[in-house]
C-alpha cells in the first residue's frame, strides 16, 4: 500500500492555537467546516511527557471525526510524516494587524463592540 499522505491542520480553539496531524481532510459537507478525521499522535517511549500533547491526546481520544470552522483555521500542510502536536497561546490582537472575529470570540478591549 502507498504511503498515506499526513497532514498538519493548525487552528484557533478558545484563544489557543492547536497544532495536529491527521491522515484525512476534506471540506464537509456542513457549509462552513473542514472534516479532519484519522488524528495522528507521536507514539514517543520518551521518559519525558508533553503536556500539551498529552492535553491534545486526551481531547481528541475517541473522536472519529472532528468538524472545524474555516475561519478558524490557519493552515493546513501536507507533510512527510508526523510531528508532536502542540498547544500554544495565540498572539495578542495588539499592533496593526488583527485578526478578523469568528463565533466564540470575543473582541478585546478597545474595539468596536467592546463592553469596556
């Protein structure tokens, strides 16, 4: 069998920017979503742990598929193979460039719409 290709899907989840790998994406068939499907995680006999990859293991245990909204995601990379998947803080909406709000996010302060 050839080798299936893997992908690297980075997005936005709750002011957090997840970094995973997956064997399967596709535009669904929901209007507005990316399918990610078949999650690959780093199987490591490492002494040492990842925290956010373990977090990321745990949350997507059991998942078969996962829908993501397109505005949520950054990129998506076709790679040779696999890396560790990460969980990072996202980047202040501070400076000149800001990105553009998505469901569940909620502006900061100083801009339109701001309670403060």
């Amino acid at each position: 069998m050839a080798n299936q290709p893997v992908y690297k899907v980075i997005f936005h989840n709750n002011n957090q920017v997840f970094e995973v790998f997956a064997r399967q994406i596709y535009q669904s068939d929901m209007w507005g979503f990316i399918e990610v499907e078949e999650f690959v995680f780093g199987e490591r006999s490492q002494i040492l742990v990842d925290p956010s990859e373990e977090k990321l293991k745990n949350e997507f245990s059991g998942v078969v598929r996962s829908y993501i909204p397109l505005q949520a995601i950054i990129r998506i990379d076709e790679v040779d193979k696999e890396g560790p998947c990460k969980i990072s803080e996202a980047p202040s909406s501070e400076g000149n460039v800001s990105r553009l709000p998505f469901a569940g996010s909620r502006p900061g302060p100083g801009h339109a719409g701001s309670e403060e």
